[in-house]
C-alpha cells in the first residue's frame, strides 16, 4: 500500500512564504502608525492592546523592534 505525497504539510512551504512578505510588511506600518498615535494620543488601553497584538506578530516573523 503506498501512500500519498502530504501536500498539506508542504503549504506553508511553498506558498506561504512569498505571501507572508505582505504580512510583515504591513505589519511593520501598523507598527509605525500605533507609535506615532501613541505619541499624539498619549497610552489609551484601546492602543497598547493593539500594540500588544501587533508585537506578537512581529516576534512570529522575527522581526526586531529595535531595527524598526
């Protein structure tokens, strides 16, 4: 009995990489734009949350803060 190929193992190989530029890409101008609110509005809940999640996903891709 022979087995098929596991194509949904290879996904995030094959085309979830060229996608994810976008992702961390926006990611980093969603950065930017919090901090420049932030400095504007001063530290509200509603936006340390959304800096809180948007930090979370930049250490998902590895992107370092501190180059930003």
């Amino acid at each position: 009995m022979t087995y098929k190929r596991p194509r949904r193992l290879n996904y995030a190989v094959n085309k979830k990489w060229p996608k994810a530029w976008g992702k961390v890409g926006s990611a980093v101008a969603h950065y930017k734009k919090l901090q420049t609110r932030i400095e504007f509005e001063g530290e509200t809940k509603w936006l340390l949350s959304a800096v809180k999640i948007v930090t979370a996903k930049l250490n998902k891709y590895q992107i370092n803060l501190n180059k930003i």
